[in-house]
C-alpha cells in the first residue's frame, strides 16, 4: 500500500464550487505539506504543517485553508473555486529525526479542473 | 529570495548519456536533491547530495556540486527510455522548514 495516499486523484469542479482535497499518510510523520503544480512553475508551497497544531502559511496560500485533522491526515480547502486553482496538487511528508536527508515523500497527485 | 532554476526541456538518444543542470541561489543549502517525476505519479527521491560533497555516485547517476558557482547537475549514464521524465531539482537547509524546487526538466529519450 501507498505511503502517502490522496483523493480524489482527479476533479472537476465549477467556479464558486467548494472543493477538499484530502492526503493520509502511513509513515508516522510529523510534517505534512500541500504543494501545487503548474507547468514551467515547478512546485509551489501552499501550507504546511509540523503537528496537529501547527499550521503555517506557504508562498501561496491565498485562497485556499488547511485542517490537520491528526497526525495521519492533512486537508486542503478551496472554499470557492477560481479557474486559476486549475492545476496538480501534491501532498507531501518528512521526518527529519528519521534520518539526515530531509527527504520528502510525495503523493500520488490530486489533478483538479476549475471551469 | 531563494531560487532554483533548470531548463525546462532535454532530448537524448537510448544510450547516450544525459546531463540535467540545476543552478540555486541559497549559499546556506544544506542538502540539493535530484527528484523523478514519471506521468501520473508523485515525486519521488532519485539522489540526494550534502552542501559538503562535490559528487556523488550511485550506479548510473552522478551527481556533481559547485558550490562555489551553486550549480549541480545530475548526468544519467546510459539512458533508457524508462528513465523519460521530469526531473526536479530541490535545496532544503537545515533547521527550516523549506524546500525550494526547480521548475523541472522534461528529459525525453528517443529510441
């Protein structure tokens, strides 16, 4: 099974729609990220989190919010969907006790639509 | 700000070899990162390389560190057309939260 599991893996929504995109992890890690993908733009930072309580904005957060709702599981809201938010979305987990890379593992991708 | 840029697009022969360059602007980069991305899946964790080292091998990938122009590349030996992809460079430093990733580079390998 996928360490880092996320749903859907593919919406399609309307302009003003609501939308949560959820991410579960398995590894036991503390540190859970949103990142969005555009082409040419690389991956950029939405919000990330170090614990159940720590919640901290990223390079682009306007216009979306996030709940930790445990260690395991990470939510990403869009609380009125814009075309602009057409885009890949990736959630991603690290645990920099567990070892001295700093690595991060990412999910499988949410592919979202905005029309 | 810190940045991290690549060409966006490379095209290889089956065979040759391939070279992906990356150059960051964080002199305080404690570890860069070649990660793969193949069509339909997450990144995932290809090499990774210490701000301290000026290379790094593992099988058919090399990776290559100048830390005084802050330029890394990666060079694939012996291309297969598996390894058609798109290939992320990443810095993090320790003791942050942040890790900043390249645009990308879209490697195609022609049979």
């Amino acid at each position: 099974d996928a360490d880092v599991t996320q749903t859907p893996r593919n919406r399609i929504t309307k302009t003003g729609k609501r939308i949560m995109l959820e991410c579960s992890q398995t590894k036991g890690h503390d540190r859970m990220y949103w990142y969005r993908q555009d082409p040419g733009l690389g991956l950029r930072l939405i919000y990330y989190s170090f614990d159940v309580k720590d919640i901290n904005k990223g390079e682009i957060s306007d216009g979306y919010s996030v709940s930790r709702q445990a260690q395991a599981k990470f939510s990403l809201s869009l609380e009125s969907a814009i075309p602009n938010q057409t885009a890949l979305y990736f959630c991603a987990t690290s645990d920099p006790r567990g070892g001295s890379s700093y690595e991060q593992y990412f999910g499988p991708g949410t592919r979202l639509t905005v029309t | 700000g810190e940045d991290v840029e690549q060409s966006l697009f490379l095209s290889v022969r089956e065979g040759d070899s391939s070279v992906i360059n990356c150059t960051y602007t964080d002199s305080s980069s404690t570890y860069l990162y070649w990660y793969k991305q193949e069509p339909g899946a997450g990144l995932q964790l290809l090499t990774y390389i210490f701000s301290n080292m000026d290379m790094k091998q593992d099988q058919r990938l090399t990776v290559l560190l100048n830390k005084k122009d802050k330029h890394l590349s990666l060079r694939i030996a012996d291309t297969q057309t598996g390894d058609s992809a798109i290939y992320f460079c990443a810095e993090s430093t320790s003791g942050t939260y942040k890790y900043i990733f390249g645009t990308g580079t879209r490697l195609k390998v022609l049979a």
